[in-house]
C-alpha cells in the first residue's frame, strides 16, 4: 500500500503543481492513444483519447474518488501523519470537479442551442408543409 501511495503521491501536491503533473501524463496517456490510433488501429480507451481531452477534469475526479481517495483515507487511518496528503486530494478534487462543471455547463448551452435550431428548422419545414 506504501508503494501505491508513493506512487500516487503527486495528486497530493498543491493545485499548481499537480495540476501540471496531472496535463504531463495525461499528455503521455494521449501519445500512446495515438499510437494505438494509428499503429494498432484501435479506438484508445478515453483516458488515452486526445480526442477526449476536455474530458481530463472529469477522469481525473474519478481517478481520485476511485484510486487515491481510497488509498490515502486507508493509510491516514493507521499513519495520522498522511492526513495533510489526503486533504490535498480533496482540495485537487473540489479543483478537478470545478473544471469539470465548467465544461458540462459549456456541452450544456451547446447542446441546448443545437436542440433550438433543430426545433426552429424543424417547426419551419411543419410551417411549409401546412402552406402547401
């Protein structure tokens, strides 16, 4: 579990930092994407999708609910000492979720503005067909 913990242990760091960590290997994640995009001709899983990269805050709030979280809140219980470690997850995840936000706010509108020019274009063609 130690091993896991060091392994881990840059989610722990302040935002400025892990963020920057957090964009290093997401952006090695995205090369062997497309690799595997090109290579291999596969369809990368989306951690590893450049495609999929707005979706970075989203997967990075479920590696720490999923991962870290568990981790850090199981080695704080028998080691008080980690409990500062876990409390920058926690920060990390209110950032992470807070970029998160943004961007479903963002599909959101898109999607909401998509939805009205099809209704509009929709309601036009009704109109056309009832005036023939």
């Amino acid at each position: 579990m130690m091993m896991t913990a060091c392994d881990l242990s840059a989610i722990t760091k302040p935002w400025e930092v892990q963020s920057k960590v957090a964009l290093s290997v997401a952006a090695e994640f995205w090369e062997q994407g497309d690799l595997e995009r090109t290579v291999l001709e596969q369809q990368p899983i989306p951690m590893m999708d450049r495609n999929k990269a707005a979706e970075l805050p989203k997967l990075q709030c479920g590696f720490i609910d999923f991962v870290c979280t568990f981790v850090y809140k199981e080695f704080s219980r028998f080691h008080p000492q980690i409990t500062p470690m876990l409390d920058g997850i926690l920060n990390n995840r209110k950032e992470w979720n807070a970029k998160k936000e943004e961007y479903e706010a963002k599909l959101k509108v898109i999607e909401e503005e998509k939805a009205a020019k099809e209704a509009a274009s929709g309601s036009k063609g009704a109109v056309i067909l009832w005036n023939n």
